[in-house]
C-alpha cells in the first residue's frame, strides 16, 4: 500500500475542484453570454453578504444571500449566489440584477464587473483539476502494469 495515501489524495483533490468547477461553470458562461440583458431587481433583495479571502489576497469568494418572493406572493424564496474569483472581494455596494426576460435569473453588478477574474479563477483551478486527474491516472497505470 505504499503511496496509498497520494493517489486518495490526487483523487479526492480532482473531485472537489471539478465539483468545484461543475458548480460555478454554467452561472459564469450565462453572465459572460447574456450580461448586457440583466437590469436591477425589481422584487428580490440582498439580505446579507460574506465574503472571504484566501491564500493572502490572491482570490476570494463571496456568498450573497437573496430572497425573491414566490409565485402569487407566497412564502420568500431564498436564494444564495456564490462567486469565486481571482483577486481581492469587493467592499462597495452591491446592485442585484435580473435578467429582463427571466426575472428568476439573478446576479450582482459586482459579479458582472468581475467574470474576467472569475474566469481565470475557473480556468486556473481547472487545470490544476485536470492535472491532479492525469496524476492519479498515471498512478493508477503504473500499479497495474507494475511500473514501481
């Protein structure tokens, strides 16, 4: 079992970062094709913002919490958008915006501001996915072909 340990970890490693991935991809692309169709929220509202630095101001993440009011005014909806991205979180106020054909499609202006740094971010942190992946490939061929 020895270098047991490196492979869970390769592969552990690559799951989380293409869950990772997985998550913030499809949210990014939209806002990437269609922000020039988003205007400011007429009935959603930002009820709180977190956000959180890492590696000493190389990247941040934001999680902005959002309640929309449901069909026929039913019971608030909460939503949270979460934003990752290369660089340090915004400080300034935030401007929640829907999309003027889909009012359920929902951004920040800030998120909208930043998707050249949240691409890089998406970018970076997929190829080192990919790389941790071809790892624990090759570490997978090497044991069964009793490479060492």
């Amino acid at each position: 079992m020895r270098g047991g340990w490196r492979l869970v970890v390769l592969l552990a490693g690559a799951a989380a970062i293409g869950w990772m991935v997985w998550e913030q991809a499809p949210r990014l692309a939209r806002e990437i094709g269609q922000g020039h169709r988003f205007r400011p929220a007429e009935a959603a509202q930002i009820t709180a913002i977190s956000c959180k630095v890492w590696w000493f101001a190389m990247a941040s993440s934001c999680d902005i919490q959002v309640v929309r009011p449901g069909p026929d005014g039913a019971a608030a909806e909460p939503v949270t958008l979460h934003d990752l991205r290369i660089g340090r979180a915004s400080t300034g106020p935030y401007t929640l915006l829907e999309r003027d054909d889909d009012p359920a499609v929902l951004t920040t202006d800030i998120s909208l501001g930043t998707t050249g740094y949240r691409l890089a971010h998406l970018v970076l942190f997929g190829c080192l996915g990919l790389s941790m992946a071809a790892a624990a490939v090759h570490d997978i061929l090497r044991r069964i072909l009793g490479g060492g």
